[in-house]
C-alpha cells in the first residue's frame, strides 16, 4: 500500500509518501507560503534534484492539487495512477481528551479537531485545511488523524493537573496535554528494539531537543510525564521558546506590557536561545558564538543543558529509575557538545558517557554510553512520518 503523509501548517504543507511493503520513501516536499506573494512547490523524488516550481498557490486544496500533479508527473512523478494511493495520513497537532490513539476521519473527529482549535489556535485549523482540501480532492480515499497529544493521554492526574482551582480543568481542560507524541512514541520503541527488550519492560526518558523540545518518561511504553503543557512554551529552553518560568514572571510581564498579546509574542517568539544569547534561535549560531567567547551565548547554551538535566533526573525520580536516555531531533540527534554536558554530573545515577563514541557522531543511530554506564544513552533520529504512515496503514487495512 502507498500512503501519503500529510503535515500542514497555515502557510505550508510538507508531504512524504511511502511504499510500505518496504517502508521506502518514494518522494517528499514542501510547499510553502500558500497565500503569500512568492508560493513555491519543492518536489524530490528518492534521490533526484528536487524539482521547484514558483506558481501562484492561493490556498491549501490548491497546494493539494500541486502535491497530487507532481507525484503524477511524467518526469518528476512516481505514481502512475491514483488509484495507487491507498490512504492518507494527517499530522494534527491536538487532539485534546478524547483521543489517545490515531483514527480514521469522519465528521465526528472533523468536530472533535474543530472543538480543540482553543487549544492549539495556530495548527488545529491548518490541520483541519488540509484534510479537507484531501477529502474533496480524493473523495473516498480514507483519511486518518494522527495527534501530536495522543501519547501522552496516558499520564496520571498527577503528572497533568495543574495547582489551580479545579474548576478550570473540569470546564474548560485546563491541564497538560504535552505535544510531539509522535517523535516520543517512535524513538522510544525504537529505542527497545535497538535494546533487545520489549518495551514494556523498560523505562525510557527521550529527550526530543529542536526548535521546539520536549522530554517525556515513558513508563514501561507509556507516557507518565512528559514537559510541555497546555501550551507550548514550558519545559525546558528552546530555540525562541521560554521554558519553565515563574508564573509571577507572566504577570510582572502582564503589567509591565500592558498587552496579552504582546506578553504572548515575548515568550513564544523572543525568548529561549535568542532571548538571552540576542544572537539566534539556532544553537549552532549560539555555540559558535560561545566559542568566539560571547558569554550571553554560552550562558544561553548552559541555560538549556542544565534544563535538560534538571528534567532527567526528576523523571528518573518519576519511574523509580530510568534504563535508557535517547536524545533525538535536530540538537539531540547532532550536537554532541550539548549531549555531553545534560548527562555531566549524572554519574551519580549510573548515567555515563563515552566521548569517543559521542565525540562527532551526527544523525546516527547509536550507543553513546561507557560499556560500565548502568543507563543506556542512545541517540535514535525521529521519524514522525513513519510512524503516521505506519498508523495510518494500521487504520485503512482494518
Ligand atoms: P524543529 O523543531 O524546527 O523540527 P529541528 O529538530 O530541525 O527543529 O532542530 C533544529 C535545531 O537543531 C536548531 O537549533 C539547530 O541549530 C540544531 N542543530 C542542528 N544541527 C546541529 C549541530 N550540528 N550542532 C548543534 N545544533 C544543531
């Protein structure tokens, strides 16, 4: 079966389709700035050059009509037919309560993804354009959701309620939900795999650090905790992302602002790495900088280490013990610097690093750990499109 993956944003759409008698991915792309001046389609096939095409692309059903034509084309294509395409899968951000697992759309789960766009007021609705743009561009091929929350519907009460009137969560949901479920539902079972062990037997902390981070303990292949919230500034410091901060910090930036929106801007967009290095958002420019000698950058970059390991160690404390740490996505899968210094210090917990094996390794799958450490620390790259065309797969056979 051939399977689309879908990952639309408000003003792009990124797309991969798979052959899953394999696995192999056939083609993927980008299109971007959908309703914007200078829209563009990038198209790669396996190995080829990427194709680019510079049209007017006013919105998401006809960026769909884009992605569809390139995968026909004579040249650039690599399907003969549509009929070739056996199902679709859509990455949609939240699912809020009700879903914990990924499901095949129909208008209920439309009205379930509507009733949580208060949740996830950027992503929900660009989700919802490109399952509709799908469902009238391919009527009758199914389509399924698959939520960047569902992982984590299994944390406790304890680890998601927040210490505020109770009210809040039983009217309006006021809780943690955490996101990128999916990364953390993959690297974790890969991460059993690549140990030999089933899941259920393991306590795992992945530590997914890109733009935007999150560490989640998975309990035995479940979600217990995991550090993002109801929203998508906390945990520990992102690229422009704040992290954990006082609440009292909101409100002193409340008054001294005067504006939500303003207050909102500051902790999503100019906070975390750039906030306090004033360099960048992207590590490599803050650790170049760090290593030219500009403190602000290095304190950036010891900012986010120590939030790291503040994070393993409470999670550890979680589970009782954690068997294996597995770092992923851009920072994790790449920095071997930022690696080293989150797991400094955790001797004490039988966590213990090899350098050489840490040392330059990038994007690989790997041990990184002494052949002496009691913890596993592994570096496992993420693959959400995977695991929704393996979701999706699941879905559309049954
Ligand atoms: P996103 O959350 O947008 O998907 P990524 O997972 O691609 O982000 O991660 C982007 C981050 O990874 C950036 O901060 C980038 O600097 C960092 N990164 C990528 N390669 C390296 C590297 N070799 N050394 C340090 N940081 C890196």
């Amino acid at each position: 079966m051939k399977i689309l993956v879908l990952n639309c944003g408000s003003s792009s759409l990124k797309y991969q389709l798979f052959d899953m008698t394999d696995e192999s991915v056939l083609a993927k792309g980008l299109v971007e700035r959908i309703g914007i001046q200078g829209s563009r389609i990038k198209h790669n096939r396996a190995s080829d050059e990427p194709t680019i095409r510079e049209t007017d692309i006013p919105d998401h059903t006809f960026a769909i009509k884009l992605v569809l034509e390139m995968l026909l084309d004579s040249k650039s294509g690599v399907l003969k037919s549509l009929d070739e395409l056996g199902a679709v899968g859509h990455r949609v951000v939240h699912g809020g309560e009700k879903n914990d697992r990924s499901v095949l759309v129909d208008e209920s789960v439309i009205k379930d993804i509507e009733d949580c766009t208060y949740l996830a007021p950027l992503h929900n609705p660009a989700n919802l354009m490109g399952i509709r743009a799908m469902e009238s561009a391919m009527p009758g091929v199914p389509n399924a959701a698959v939520f960047d929350t569902a992982f984590h519907q299994t944390m406790p009460p304890k680890a998601y309620l927040y210490g505020i009137p109770y009210r809040y969560y039983q009217k309006d949901k006021v809780r943690r939900y955490s996101f990128h479920g999916t990364s953390h539902a993959y690297v974790s079972s890969r991460a059993a795999v690549l140990l030999g062990k089933p899941a259920e037997s393991l306590r795992i902390i992945t530590c997914h650090l890109g733009n935007g981070s999150s560490i989640t303990a998975v309990d035995r292949g479940k979600s217990v905790d995991s550090s993002l919230g109801m929203g998508t500034t906390p945990g520990i410091l992102m690229g422009t992302r704040c992290g954990d901060v006082d609440a009292s910090v909101i409100l002193y930036l409340l008054e001294r602002e005067g504006d939500p929106k303003r207050v909102s801007d500051i902790i999503h967009k100019e906070s975390g790495l750039l906030g306090i290095s004033g360099i960048s958002s992207d590590l490599r420019d803050v650790q170049d900088a760090a290593l030219k000698g500009d403190s602000r950058a290095m304190l950036a970059s010891d900012v986010l280490c120590e939030s790291v390991k503040k994070y393993i160690a409470s999670y550890a404390a979680v589970m009782s013990g954690v068997d294996a740490i597995v770092f992923t996505a851009g920072i994790g899968e790449n920095s071997d610097y930022t690696r080293r210094e989150i797991v400094r210090g955790l001797e004490f917990m039988g966590v213990r690093i090899d350098d050489s094996k840490n040392d330059g390794l990038r994007g690989k799958e790997a041990f990184i750990n002494a052949d002496d450490s009691k913890v596993k620390i592994m570096v496992v790259p993420t693959n959400e499109e995977l695991m929704i065309a393996r979701d999706t797969m699941r879905l559309a056979g049954k």
